[in-house]
C-alpha cells in the first residue's frame, strides 16, 4: 500500500526504490538514477519520501534481497540453487535427461520417456531395435506384424540420424524478459501468469530457440531452428536435442559446459555440435572492460581443451560448429536513441539512458558496447573480430579423430537484410527489455541463414533425407510429442 501511496504523490520512481530500500547505494559511490532528478535532488527527495512511508513497509521491503524472498517463489529458487553443471534437477535415474519442463529438463534436452531406466533416453543407438521397448525415445517402436521387422530396423537404418546440442551463452538459451513485465500500459496480473515458468528456466526460452527450439513460439515471431529442420529431414532424429548454454557464459566455460553433455561413445548416435559463445569474450561489466576481454591465445586455449575433451566423448562421425562472435555495435546503433518499454507511456527513458544506469549500477551486460563511447564501441568491436578469426584459424587448422570441424560468422548483418526485405526495421531484432540479445524473430532468421550455409558448404554434416519420414508420421503421428 505505501509503494502505491508514493506513486500517487507521483514521487520519482527512483525515489521510490532508495526509500524503501530496494534500491541500495554503496559506500563512496554516487546516487544512480534513471528519472529525471527532482528540483530538491535525489537525496533529499528519498528522505522526504521515507518519512511517506511507515516503519512496517520498511522494515517488510528492506529485508528482501532478491524476488526469491517472495512466498510463493521461494522453494522454486532454492530448487534453481541445485542446479548444477547444466544439469536437470529432476532426474530420477539419472541419465540427464528429464520428464519435467523447466529446472533444465526437456526444454533445454529432449524429454525421457522412462525415467525410471537409465538405458533409455534420446539419443542413444536403438536397443535391439526397439523390438520390444522405446529406447531412445524417437516413437518409433515395436515390430511390424506383416513382415516382423522392428519399425526402428525398417524405417531408421542406414538413414544416419543425429542429434543437436549447443554450447553456448544467454543467446543460445534464448534469455528474454517478457517487456509486458515494464510496460506500464500493459502490466496486469496476467502479465506475470508465466512468472515461475520464466524463474525454473532462468530467464531462458530454449524451446523456442534458433538450434534447439521445437515447440511454436509464446514470445512473438514464430519457430525456426536447426533441430526442427532436422527432424524434418530425418523423422528418426525425434528428441535429440540439447541446449546446454548458460547466462553469462563465455569461452572459459565451454570445457564445463562439455563436462555435462549427455553422450557415449559407445551407445549413442553422432551429434552436430555448435559452439557459439557470441558476446562475454568481450562483454562485462567491469569497471575496466577492456583488461576484463578475453585475449586471443587465451581463447585458443580455452577452445582446444573443450575440443580434445569433446573428441573423447563424441561418437565417430559426429560434426563441431564454432561460430564466431557477434558484432554489437549494431545494438547501440540501432537503439540508443529509442524508448525503452519504461519510458515509453511518458517518453521519457531512452536505452542510452538505461546502458548508463545499468553502468552505474555495475550491471551493464557489455559495457564495450553498451556505451556512449565510439571509441570503445569500436575497440570491442576489433576485438571481437579478432577472437572471431581465432576460431576460424582452430576450424581450419585442427584435426580429430571423431568429429569434423567447420567456422560460421555470426550473420548480423544477414539477418538484418533479410528482415528489411520482409518490411521489418533492425530495432525490431533486438530484446526489447534488455537491449542486448537477439529476440525471437533474429533467432528464427539465424537458423534460415545458418541451415542455408550448412546445406550450401557442408551438406555431409545433416545427412541425407529419409525417405521413410511419410511412413513414419503414418505410422507414429507425431511420435509421442515433446
């Protein structure tokens, strides 16, 4: 009630979180804010304003550290807590994989069918068949009574299905933020119906993502990806798929991330592999950005030790993409004089403003590329390219007995051709709360473009089409779903 009572008196936003204490201000550092300042300043403004409120909405505010003190998120996030390695928290046999959405379960893998058999999940090479059993979850099972051949052997045999899984970052877990959230015309308490489902998948919508998305898009735009398109090509390939990005996530972290994959040598079919960490080599939100990126012999490093442990997990025959980093100065371009969903009932809060409130705050996701400064937009830029040839030096160069390595630019400016061309603008590519990730309709142009590439140079890596896929979908309609 007192929050409510402050915005009536129409006392800054601003005001408002230092008050009752949401907002915090660190020793020697100065008031960051977002509003305009009110005559009598910021500090005096908050002073006035505690007075406003009572001891009780103080003392019921002050205490909350994150959103995950509130009742009824509370035992979600300490389930988020336990999520460990990329890995689902409900697994009951423990073959990482899960018959549960959010927790890291079949958004992010393909959903077990047995979770009580740890010999049975997506991916792996048919257990006789699959005479008597689903064991890799495909739906495609048993015998067929007119001639007694297993459907598996019949229609799956020699057809060289695969499997998809992405190593990357909040892009590659599709971070996003429903703006409806920020937008004062349209919050309601509807707005927030999908509130925990956001929290269980970390801010990540990997089902509708440009490598791993299969399920039709909830956030605008539609679904594309490469699975999809996979699965079309192969109706065999149902379900294989694995998204094991992670927010924040860098080159650094890619030997990690591969300690967590699910896959046997000696069990499972081969994989296409995309490594696309496309931002944190050269974003963070350091005081001094540029000591903060990552050098090039660094990220070799960090590559060729993901890589060799990568080659003795992988099955033979399996396929490496390493995509190179995206150029963010497209976003800066294209919306720093734009307004962003809280300024836009007033108009009165552009993204430039919010990257430097975000800096102020110490949480700029990028403050290379994030920032007024040219110079150092164009800095991260050189960077960026420089690791990018990095990549495409290790793609060239290197050889493994197990997988084949190929390089792919992050098509920025691909994507944003293709967009004008369908009579959209660039604006209209970028996450509208953040400012800085690639929304849903860049995901879905970034598989067209990306599957193109792949058919186009590397068509070995996909396989041939089944010619079974209509016998298939005859027979198993939509092989169990997802």
């Amino acid at each position: 009630g007192d929050i409510i009572k402050l915005l009536e008196n129409k006392i800054n936003p601003d005001v408002v979180c230092y008050s009752i204490k949401l907002c915090q201000q660190e020793a020697g550092q100065p008031f960051c804010h977002l509003y305009r300042l009110s005559k009598v300043g910021l500090e005096v403004a908050i002073k006035e304003a505690e007075e406003m409120a009572t001891v009780r909405i103080l003392k019921k505010v002050s205490g909350l550290s994150s959103i995950c003190s509130l009742p009824l998120v509370k035992k979600l996030c300490k389930k988020i807590e336990k999520i460990k390695n990329m890995l689902p928290v409900e697994d009951f046999d423990g073959d990482r994989f899960s018959t549960f959405p959010t927790l890291r379960g079949y958004d992010w893998r393909g959903r077990d069918c047995d979770d009580r058999m740890a010999s049975v999940y997506p991916g792996r090479r048919p257990d006789n068949w699959d005479a008597q059993q689903d064991s890799n979850c495909n739906g495609i099972w048993s015998i067929d009574e007119e001639d007694g051949i297993p459907y598996e052997q019949k229609f799956c045999n020699g057809t060289e299905s695969r499997g998809v899984i992405l190593f990357g970052d909040s892009a590659g877990a599709h971070f996003h933020v429903p703006p409806e959230w920020l937008t004062a015309s349209q919050i309601s308490w509807k707005a927030y119906s999908n509130l925990l489902k956001t929290l269980g998948n970390e801010f990540g919508w990997p089902q509708f993502s440009e490598i791993t998305g299969f399920l039709n898009s909830t956030i605008g735009g539609w679904t594309d990806s490469i699975y999809l398109r996979l699965h079309k090509r192969n109706r065999c390939n149902h379900r294989d798929y694995q998204n094991i990005s992670q927010n924040g996530a860098s080159s650094k972290d890619f030997l990690d991330l591969v300690k967590s994959m699910a896959r046997s040598q000696k069990f499972d079919k081969p994989l296409i592999v995309t490594y696309a960490m496309i931002g944190n080599d050269v974003c963070n939100g350091k005081d001094d950005t540029v000591a903060a990126m990552t050098m090039p012999e660094q990220l070799r490093l960090n590559i060729l030790k993901g890589l060799h442990d990568l080659n003795g997990l992988l099955p033979k025959g399996s396929h490496v993409i390493l995509v190179g980093l995206a150029d963010g100065t497209f976003l800066w371009d294209n919306l720093h004089n734009r307004y962003h969903p809280l300024g836009q009932l007033n108009k009165d809060i552009t993204y430039e403003q919010v990257y430097s409130f975000l800096t102020c705050l110490k949480v700029n996701p990028c403050n290379g590329w994030l920032s007024s400064n040219d110079t150092l937009r164009k800095f991260t830029t050189k960077r960026a390219l420089q690791l990018s040839s990095v990549l495409r030096g290790i793609a060239e160069s290197e050889k493994y007995a197990n997988f084949d390595l190929f390089y792919m630019d992050y098509p920025v400016k691909e994507i944003a051709e293709e967009w004008r061309k369908q009579g959209g603008e660039n604006w209209q590519l970028i996450e509208p709360v953040d400012g800085f990730h690639p929304n849903q309709i860049a995901s879905t142009l970034l598989a067209r473009i990306f599957w193109k590439k792949i058919l186009r140079e590397r068509p070995h890596i996909l396989g041939e089409v089944n010619p079974h896929n209509d016998q298939i979908a005859a027979i198993f309609k939509d092989q169990g779903g997802y």
